[in-house]
C-alpha cells in the first residue's frame, strides 16, 4: 500500500496552546536521556555511540485528557482521522538525526499510521522528509542493502552542503526528497511513518538544541 499523504501545516496551535502544552508535559511527563538505541547509527560502533542525543520526555497521550483537549480536535481535524497514539514525547534533540523511518514502535499489533511533528518553538531548522519508504523496519543500512535503483545525486547540492553534512555522501545519492517541514512554533507536520526522513544538521548550523512534540499514531480501526 503506498503511503499516507504528507502534511505540513502551519499556524495550527497558538503560542499559548504550544505553551500550555510544554508545561503539562513537564508536569506529568516521565524524563530519559537518550544517549544510544533509538538514533540510527548510534550503536556501540557507530557515529553517535557514548554521546548524549536527545533529553526525552514521555507522557501517556492517552491518559491525560487536559493535553489531549488541546491536540487531538485540531490534529484529526487537519489528517482527517481519528488519533490514536502509541507513544508521545517531547524530544529535545541534542544532535541530528541520521536516516531512518519510525515504523517499529510500540504498535501493539496495530498498523502504524503517521509521524506527527510539532515543534516547541521556532528554529532554522527543517525535517527532510525522504521518497523512499519501508515497512518492516526502521533501518536505512536494510534499504541500502536492497535497493536496486540508480545511485545518483538527486537532492539539490546546494541544500545537501547546507543541510545534508551529516549524512555521508554516499547514502545520499539513494534518496530523494519528498518534503520539507520548516521547524516554526504552532506548524505541524504528519508523515507517514514508512518515509525514511531525517534531521538537518542544526548542530552544524550554530543551534545547539531544539525541541518538539513528537507522536506515533496508529490505525485505530485496523490490527494485523
Ligand atoms: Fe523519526
């Protein structure tokens, strides 16, 4: 089934209710530091390994009606479905992101529907959402292995040098681009959760950190 169509939204939420938002995270909200496991490439060999790359802060979206009330109308209003959510988080991201998809998580024998991007505030920094997609798995090391297309360069150069420095040139000629999501506070951005996408390099950029809601939806009518 091909994917689920692209969102990219701005002026959905108020600075008041992003605000609102943030605080009742903090409130009820469990903290993790992510420091390996859930970056691609961040394994005990890989690029990220020891480092610390994201603060994280979990809450259960569904047990807490105060935050749901302000996200959930307007968010299945703009994707036209009804929101089920299999993990919510605050995520401050402390390095950029590598390729990978968000297909495995927690899905509970649901079929996972989309990632929903809700940025904390605003910063020069975008989501690259990728063509290219897989279900099964989150790894972009899998893709490669079977991808049987033409390795070129099709992402515009200049954005690669200024976004893309993170990621190897040599992983980038399997990609293309399918959007791009401007980090801007009360803007949402719902990709289907089989993109491979990534993060630009805001380290690079002179941003040390930035910070977003970020939800896991599921199908709420459909189970494997
Ligand atoms: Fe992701």
């Amino acid at each position: 089934m091909s994917p689920l169509p692209t969102f990219n939204a701005e002026n959905i939420f108020s600075s008041d209710e992003i605000d609102l938002v943030d605080q009742l995270v903090n409130s009820v909200g469990i903290h993790d530091v992510d420091d390996s496991g859930s970056y691609p490439d961040s394994g005990k060999h890989g690029r990220y390994s020891g480092k610390t790359t994201a603060n994280n802060i979990h809450w259960n979206y569904h047990r807490c009606p105060e935050i749901e009330k302000i996200l959930t109308p307007k968010l299945e209003q703009l994707l036209q479905r009804q929101l089920l959510v299999t993990d919510a988080h605050i995520l401050e991201a402390k390095l950029p992101y590598l390729v990978h998809t968000d297909f495995i998580h927690n899905n509970q024998g649901h079929v996972p529907e989309y990632t929903v991007i809700i940025p904390l505030d605003t910063y020069d920094s975008v989501t690259v959402c990728f063509n290219e997609w897989a279900e099964d798995y989150n790894d972009f090391e899998i893709f490669k292995q079977s991808y049987q297309g033409e390795k070129k360069l099709r992402i515009d150069p200049g954005f690669a040098v200024d976004r893309l420095n993170h990621i190897h040139p040599k992983d980038i000629v399997y990609l293309t681009v399918h959007d791009t999501f401007a980090w801007r506070k009360g803007s949402v951005f719902a990709m289907d959760r089989r993109y491979f996408h990534c993060s630009d390099n805001f380290v690079k950029r002179g941003l040390p950190t930035k910070r977003a809601i970020i939800l896991w939806t599921l199908s709420s009518s459909t189970k494997y």
